[in-house]
C-alpha cells in the first residue's frame, strides 16, 4: 500500500530567545525634593509606598538605584514619563536606562 502523504508541514523555530532587558537608574540630584521623586515611583514605576521611600532613601545615600527592569519598550517609555512629569514640576530629575 502506497503511503499517504500530508500537507502539514512542521514548522521548527530556531533562533528565538529572550527579549534583552534594560536596568532603569534614578538619580541623585540637590534640587528634586523626596516627595517628588516618591511621587514618581508611585505612580510611573508602580512602587508601594514603602518600597518608594527605601528606594528614594537608598538614591539619596548612594547617587542612584535601579527603580525597576524592562524590556527596551518600557523602559524607555517610562523614563520618558518619569522625566516629563519632573519638568513639569521643574525638576532636574535624572532617569537613565542600560542594558542589564
């Protein structure tokens, strides 16, 4: 008997592998005041209060904290967000982003 033959092809993928991620930094800076940059954390970083004053605390004593690791895409959305909010305020804030 003749064999049948499919037309379903299996398709195999090769090359596929996580999407780089990026550290975003939050910077120390003279001017912005901690209620801001707790402010920031809350509501761009999704931070818990008290998560959002540790970290405010630990920029504060040591120049920069990572804030949070994100696909290329988030990251810089949210610096992006995080910087906009501090200029309107008149911040100087500083948000950076490398990858991780």
């Amino acid at each position: 008997m003749p064999q049948e033959q499919s037309s379903v092809k299996e398709r195999q993928r090769t090359g596929l592998k996580e999407p780089r991620r990026y550290k975003v930094y939050i910077h120390n800076d003279d001017f912005t005041t901690m209620d801001f940059v707790v402010k920031v954390l809350v509501r761009v970083f999704f931070k818990s209060e008290a998560e959002a004053e540790a970290l405010m605390l630990q920029v504060h004593h040591s120049d920069k904290a990572v804030v949070g690791i994100y696909s290329y895409d988030i990251a810089v959305s949210k610096v992006k967000r995080a910087t906009q909010m501090a200029r309107e305020e008149g911040f100087p804030l500083r948000l950076t982003y490398e990858e991780d």
